[in-house]
C-alpha cells in the first residue's frame, strides 16, 4: 500500500519525540511504500535521518522560503481569485453556525485556484491587498478591542499567504494519507483527499491549536492579527479533524481538545507510543548513592527549576542524595541551562547537581537513578517515562498530557510546579526499597503489556488496511 | 452540537456548575483571583480556549478544576474567565524603526560625493592638450555606472546575509570594472591623441569612484575622509596659494595619493572573501542600476561638455557652479528619502482605510519633494555665494534657466532614488533614458533643451511615483 506521510517541522528533517515514532512507524511497516511531504521552514534543511527504502519519496514544503515558482496571475486569473479572498476573510469574521462548513468550502477552491495559478502571486496583487483592507479593516466592529490598521493587513496577508503553500503543490499519490499533525500539516493530506478521494488519518501526540494559542502570547502580531490567524487556525484544526476518517491520539487526555473542536467521538480511537523492549531490558542493580535521574532536552517547558527546588528539599532530607541530569539544551537555549546551575548552586546542591550532558546509550541515564523524574508542564506521551517503565525504574512525573495514563499506579504522579509534593514522592521511593522494586516490577509488566513498538504498528498496519478499505471503524469514545 | 464552531465557543454553554456559581458576588469562588493572576493572558485573549491553554500549560487539568473551582472542566472554567475580564490588548513593543537616521550620515554622504570636486580645479595643469575633457567624461561615465551596478550586486549580497560572498564580489568587481575604466580610457585617450597626465588623472578617477563604492557598502564611509584628506587638502592649498608651478608636482603625488589609498583601503577590507561564483541572476539584476548610473552621468555631464552641450565653446561656469552642488544635495536626498520612508512606515501602522492611506501618502510625497528642492536651492544659493566670495566666479543672471535645470534634475533623480527603493526600477531608467535621447536630439537648442528635458523628466517622475507610490501594499 502506498501511504502519504505528512509532517511539519520534524521527521525526517528533526530529532524529537514525534520523529522517533514517526521512523519507528516507516521501519516497522516495510511492505508499505512511505511517500513523505514535510513542511519545512526554508527549504534548505538537509534530513537527519537515515531513510529506509520503502521511504518512496520524500518531498520538502518550504513555509517561510522562496515560494513556489510560477508569475503573478494575468488579469483573468487575479479576477477569480478576488472573490475566493473575500470568502476567506468573511468566513474567519463569521461568529455564526455556518461559518466551519464555509471556511472548508472555500478552502477547497483556494487549492483549485492554487493547482492553476500562482496562489503566492495572488496573495501580492493590490486588488488582493484592497479587498483584504475593505472587508477586514473597514467592517471591523466598533466594539472591537483593537482595530487592524493597513500594516496589519500586510502582516495577515503574508501569514496567510505562506501558511497555505502546501494547496500550491501536487497531491501526493497514496492509498491513505496520515498527517502526524493537525494544523498546516493537514493541508497536503487535504489536497489529496480532495483530488483522488483517500481517506485521511490524523495523529496528534501534542495539540496543534493548544501550542498555537501558548506560540500566540509571545509572538511579535497585534492583537487584531493574532486573533484573525487563530481563528484560521482554529478553522483549520476543527477541518482537520472532520474531514479525518480516524483521528489517533497519543493519549486520551488530547481527545478532550479533540471533541471540543468537533471531532466525532466514534473517529477517535487513542494509539499510545511504544518503545522495543529489547532496548530496554530490565536493570539488576541500584545505583549506591540516593540518585533521582532525569533525562530529556534542558528547555524551560520541561520545568527544571521545580526540580532543582524539590531536590534541594530531598537534599535536606537525605544528605547523600544526589539528582543526575541527562540531556542538552537545544541551540540557542543556553542560556537556560546556565540559569540551572546558577539556581542549583544557589540552593546549596550545586555539587550534589551534575549535568550530564548527552549520552551515548539513553540506558545509562535510566539505570542512573533509584527513581526517574519527569518534571513537564506539557507533554504528548513521554518516551522517558515509557523507557523507564520498560527498564523497571519507577518513575515520579507531573500531572500533563498523556503521563497519568501512562504510569497509572506503577509510580507517583505529581502536580506540576509544585516542588514540594515532588520532593515528598521522591523521598517516598528513595527511602523505600521495597517500594521501589514492587513499583518498578510493575512498572515494566505494564510498559511490555502496553506500550511497546510492535503495538503501535501492529495497530496502524490494521487502522491503515482498513481505513482503505472504508471499514472506518467505530470505536466507542476514544478511550483507547 | 458542534463545540468545534466559533460560536458554540464564544456563546459558552451554561452547565449546571456554572448555574450554582453566584455571578453577581465575586471573590469566594476563587475564580477573580485566578484572573488576576491571569490577567495579561485574559486582557489579550482572543478567545476562552487561548485561556484554557494558559490555565494547562500553568498546570491545572479538569480533575483541579473540579476540586478547587467547581467547574466541569478547564474549558468552562476558561469560558467564565473570559466573560469576566474585558479584553483590552496592550500594543506589542513596536520594532525598531528601521528609517530612522540622524543628520550625520546623510550630511557625510553628500560631503563624500562633493568634496572631490576640490581635485579638479588644483589639477588643472594635468589636463592640458587635446581630448582631456574627453577621457574624463569616459572615465565618468564608465565608472559611475560600474560603481552603481558592483553596488547594487554588493548590497545584494549583504541583505542575504554572506559577508564573504559580498567581500569578494566588491574586492573583484573593483579590480575587473578597474580594468574596464582604465581600457576605455586609453582607447578614448589614443583616438583623441590625449596626453599622459590627462589619462593617468582619468584612471584615477575612475579608481577614486570604484573604490569609494567598495568603502561605501561595507559602510566605512569615515575611511573614505582620511582617503580625500591628501588630494583635497593640498588641492585646496594649491588653489590658496595662486598655483605655484614649484608645488605643481607635489600636488599631483598628492591628488594621486587618494585614489591609492582608496584602493589600499578597499583591498584590505576585503581581504578573507570566500569564493562564490557570481550568478547570471546576479549580474542581470544589476544591469539597470548601471544603466541608471550610466544615465544619470550622461545627464549630469552632458551639459557641462564645452562644444557639445549647451555650454557653448568654453566650460560652463554656470553649469559646473549647479553640478556641484548637486552632488551636495544628494545627502539631503538620501535623508529626505529616510524621512519618506518613515512617515510612510507610521501612516500604514495608523489608518485601516486604503482612501485615506492614498491621499496622505501622496501628500507626503509632495512634501518630500518640496523638502528636497527646498535644501537644494539652499545649497546653490550657500555654494555661489561662497564661490562669489572667493572671487572665483562672476556669476550673470543668465545662468539661472541653467541652474533651474540642474535643480528639476536634482529633484527628478531624487525621485528615481525613491522609486527605485521601492522596487520601481524599470520606469525611472526609461524615463531618464528618454529624457536625456531629447536633450540630445535637441542640443542645438542650447539651454531651453535642457531646461524642458529635465522639468519633463521631474514633472512625469513625480506624477508616477504619486500614482506608484500611494499603493499601501508598496510599503510593505
């Protein structure tokens, strides 16, 4: 079968969580033919990584760098796309029940238009730009908190212009298309719903829109500007997940997002992440000293102060004891990593704190530690706590995303930014052996019934069979 | 139905919850407190999930929700949030205003394209015999367009970020359009059977003008004064002191001096480029800043040009007492253009009607242009009366229709510079080119030519760019 791989932003051009399962789910599935379309931002990006050879094509959509080739339209076709625009901007300014059902329709034509004609072209004419300013700017409600002005027109139309060059290129050839994102990222897997009729699976292992509204409080846009594109993303996303014939979460916490943005419960069926136990086989021994390990990229998402304040209550506690971190901060961050030591000396466990940097073998951080922590405010489903389980490590982990569901009762699941209940649960498991290794050994008993490789793909080789087919299945409520 | 519509979100569902909870009294459920804390993020929201997602990514999930608000989930909760606290974006920090630009540059610039001119008057005993003016002008012509297109390669390189992309292109484009310059100048010099001196004195123009470009894009433009320190102090001197034959040779080492050191400079600054193959795209874009340049000189010089303008038999004291300070306002022109660009850049950020955003720009197009002139005349009229003082020139009423020729060409190239910054490129270059096909065509006419070719020029030049230039989407 041939299957259309859509992704923005990760495989096969990043390393990360979804890029990792992403390879798993190629490697694992050889007598499928992969056809992968990434949204890029430049174009320029080289792949890291190795691709197997049922990868049949891969196919790289730049969002942010030259767009593609082809002139402005000529008078006929600057003519057509007028009033495609003015549907795209009425429809985003639509507070009523119809406006979804429009957003879709005119969506589709714009990638009619953008098969024919240079889209990017269309978006840069001045009638585009005048029509934009009437219908935008000059209808905007007095009552509104803030008025766009002509700059934010330019702004809105450029962000518009770029987040759709994926309708400018071919549909892909596939017998079903899995987009691994929601958002821009549906759109290629749209195109070829709507030119060859295949249906179409979503795979979430964050929420698109929820990082979209989190991106939007830093970002540099007007408040008019901002709320116009979330709004198209929000379009977008609900689009995304109706026109989807299955939408497979990583956890079931997302598919709260899910339905509240109208996908049908009877689409939703949870596939969790999974780890090769042979990877991962089970550890015999302890580490001498009291350790807490944690393994991840050291960037302000995964929290590490309220780690670092927790440990230094542990310290407190058990003077011996020391907290091993695992990772490197991603260019750019490091800021961040800095601020780390600075605390961690400033709370008196500098030299109880080591940095470990990368590793070679991710093994080595897990059999580091009597415990493994995971300190997030946001997470999908987090291949550190699965690994760990699958290594029988008990691990204590914040209250977000997926992790709840994924430890359940093997470890101790914690409020997020609260370093004193993640020290009282550390304390508990550094202090208990027994505990420790019940914990553990149920911790790897669950990870090998549940979470593991040959699952997740056993599952999508099933769900890709018989969405093809048209057998979509019903499953009750997404629970998995 | 569908929670996934815009409306169902902003009309939020009224659960039973939400009934039990006592709207009109505050603080006890704990919820005011939460948008206190919350206030940035619900004073911009533009909806109650951009809420929602702030209330997860802070930790909270529906099972806290329940316990501590007693609302269903994270999205009612949010839902309430939003109706309780108006929305009341603050402005995001405004970039930083990338037209913003004091006196001094500018006013250095056109010092820079002025002060050369000291030279000319000091080397007058160099450019004796048959065919000086000649090898001059194709020394001129040649380099002027030359710099303006290793220019526009130069910049282009820079805006793309290759610092060693751009030092090589300059180091090489010098040294080749050197080659270019020094090979017109000689074929020029052999037909007019020119004396040494005369062509040595072109080259180095030309060298002078290549070199200065170089300086120029990588923005050392301080550099270029210690480089016009030796040829204009001890031409100034010279001058002063009645041109003693005696200091006649060391003047020339002199005058000779700023053209070396220019290269000295240039080639230093450009040492450590990478090799980076010169594109086709590359060279074919900067085909018409040469042309312009080109042109530009043509309309420049041509006036001036004794026997073939409409100077008559000698040089034209008029003609050359405007050209100079031309070359001045050209630093009032780059500033006034900063000035355009950066009232244009606030207008756009403070109108949301294309009308209104039409009839302003097109006023401060005017306004730029009357600015512009205004400084220019201010200049002439500063330039002649310092020349008059000197007792160097005896200026007549007649020059005047050639002096207002020179300010409406002043004003016309002005609005090239602009419209060219703006991405009209094309039409300006004709433009020029058509104006100055009549100001030939029509030499025989003497002063009259000029005056109609050039007022024709600003005339058409200021009604495009008002059309051009008052679309918004142009300033984007």
């Amino acid at each position: 079968m041939k299957i259309a791989m859509m992704t923005e932003g990760t495989y096969p051009h990043q390393f990360g969580g979804v890029s990792v399962w992403c390879d798993q789910l190629v490697r694992g599935m050889p007598e499928h033919d992969f056809h992968v379309v990434a949204l890029v931002a430049t174009g320029v990006e080289r792949p890291a990584w190795e691709l197997p050879a049922n990868v049949a094509s891969v196919v790289s959509v730049p969002l942010w760098g030259r767009g593609p080739a082809g002139r402005k339209p000529g008078r006929t076709g600057r003519r057509r796309f007028i009033p495609l625009l003015a549907e795209l901007v009425d429809a985003l300014m639509d507070d009523s029940p119809s406006a979804p059902a429009r957003f879709g329709l005119v969506l589709r034509k714009l990638f009619e238009y953008a098969q024919e004609e240079s889209l990017s072209g269309a978006f840069a004419t001045e009638e585009a730009f005048d029509e934009f300013a009437r219908r935008w700017c000059e209808r905007s409600p007095d009552g509104a908190p803030s008025r766009p002005s002509l700059h934010d027109v330019l702004t809105a139309l450029q962000l518009l212009d770029h987040s759709l060059r994926a309708l400018s290129h071919p549909p892909a050839p596939a017998d079903v298309v899995h987009a691994v994102t929601n958002g821009l990222g549906v759109l290629p897997a749209l195109t070829v719903k709507w030119r060859h009729g295949r249906p179409l699976i979503v795979t979430e292992h964050g929420i698109y829109l929820r990082e979209q509204y989190l991106h939007a409080r830093k970002g540099p846009y007007r408040w008019p500007v901002k709320a116009l594109y979330l709004r198209f993303l929000h379009h977008l996303c609900a689009l995304g997940y109706r026109e989807a014939a299955l939408i497979t979460p990583g956890n079931v916490y997302n598919t709260r997002w899910e339905r509240r943005l109208g996908a049908r419960p009877e689409s939703v069926k949870t596939v969790y992440n999974g780890v090769n136990p042979a990877d991962f086989p089970a550890f015999d021994t302890e580490p001498e000293a009291p350790t807490i390990s944690w393994v991840g990229r050291i960037d302000p998402i995964k929290d590490l102060e309220t780690l670092i304040r927790a440990f230094a209550l542990v310290h407190q506690a058990l003077p011996d004891a020391r907290l091993r971190l695992f990772g490197s901060p991603p260019g750019g961050r490091e800021g961040y990593l800095r601020q780390c030591r600075d605390l961690a000396a400033e709370l008196g466990v500098g030299g109880a704190t080591t940095f470990e940097g990368r590793v070679e073998n991710i093994r080595d951080a897990y059999e580091a530690g009597h415990v493994v922590v995971l300190s997030s405010l946001s997470e999908g489903f987090p291949y550190s706590v699965i690994e760990a389980m699958t290594c029988g490590r008990p691990c204590v982990a914040t209250d977000v995303g997926g992790v709840r569901e994924a430890i359940d009762d093997t470890g101790i699941v914690v409020p997020p930014r609260n370093p004193e209940a993640l020290s009282d649960a550390c304390l508990i498991l550094l202090r208990d052996t027994e505990l420790r290794k019940r914990l553990g050994a149920t911790a790897r008993s669950r990870a090998l019934q549940f979470f593991t490789v040959d699952q997740a793909i056993e599952t999508f080789d099933d769900l890709y069979v018989r969405v093809a087919a048209g057998l979509v299945p019903g499953f009750p409520d997404g629970d998995g | 139905m569908s929670a996934g519509t815009l409306s169902g979100l902003q009309q939020p569902v009224v659960t039973g919850a939400l009934l039990d909870t006592p709207h009109a009294a505050p603080a006890p459920d704990g919820v005011d407190e939460l948008c206190e804390q919350l206030a940035e993020v619900c004073g911009s929201a533009t909806d109650p999930l951009e809420i929602a997602a702030s209330l997860e990514f802070d930790g909270l999930n529906d099972q806290a929700v329940q316990a501590k608000y007693g609302f269903p989930d994270v999205f009612a909760l949010a839902e309430e949030m939003h109706r309780r606290v108006p929305v009341r974006p603050v402005e995001p920090e405004s970039p930083p205003d990338p037209w913003r630009q004091g006196f001094g540059r500018p006013a250095l610039h056109g010092l820079l394209y002025s002060l050369p001119a000291v030279c000319f008057p000091a080397a007058t005993g160099l450019l004796g015999g048959p065919g000086a003016i000649t090898v001059l002008l194709v020394s001129m012509l040649a380099s002027w367009s030359g710099s303006q297109g290793l220019a526009h390669l130069g910049y282009l390189r820079l805006g793309r970020g290759e610092d060693a992309g751009t030092k090589q292109v300059l180091r090489w484009g010098m040294l080749v359009l050197l080659a270019g310059v020094a090979g017109a100048v000689w074929v020029a010099g052999t037909i007019t059977s020119a004396r040494t001196p005369a062509m040595a004195f072109a080259v180095g123009q030309g060298l002078y003008l290549l070199s200065a470009t170089v300086l120029m894009v990588l923005r050392a433009e301080r550099l270029l004064l210690v480089v016009l320190a030796p040829g204009c102090l001890a031409g100034t001197g010279f001058l002063l002191l009645g041109k003693p034959s005696g200091l006649a040779l060391a003047t020339a080492c002199a005058l000779a001096a700023t053209p070396l050191l220019g290269a000295a400079f240039a080639l230093w600054l450009t040492r450590g480029g990478a090799r980076l193959a010169l594109s086709g795209n590359e060279v074919l874009a900067a085909v018409p800043s040469a042309a312009f340049g080109l042109l530009a000189a043509l309309l420049i010089a041509f006036p001036v040009v004794p026997g073939w303008g409409a100077g008559g038999s000698g040089v034209n004291p008029g003609a050359l007492l405007a050209a100079i300070p031309l070359s001045l306002s050209m630093g009032v022109a780059e500033w006034t253009l900063y000035w355009y660009r950066r009232r244009c850049a606030r207008l756009l950020r403070g109108t949301g009607r294309v009308g209104e955003f039409r009839r302003r720009s097109a006023l401060i197009l005017l306004a730029a242009l009357a600015q512009y002139l205004t400084a220019t005349v201010v200049l002439v009229a500063a330039v002649v009366a310092g020349a008059v003082a000197l007792d160097l020139v005896d200026p007549q009423w007649t020059s005047a229709p050639q002096v207002v020729a020179y300010l409406a060409l002043g004003g016309a190239m002005f609005l090239a510079l602009l419209l060219q910054t703006m991405g009209c490129r094309l039409v300006p270059l004709v433009a020029c080119g058509v104006a100055f096909a009549a100001e030939f065509a029509a030499r025989g006419l003497g002063v009259p030519a000029q005056l109609a070719a050039t007022g024709g020029l600003l005339l058409f030049l200021t009604l495009y760019a008002a059309a051009v230039l008052c679309k918004a989407i142009r300033h984007g």
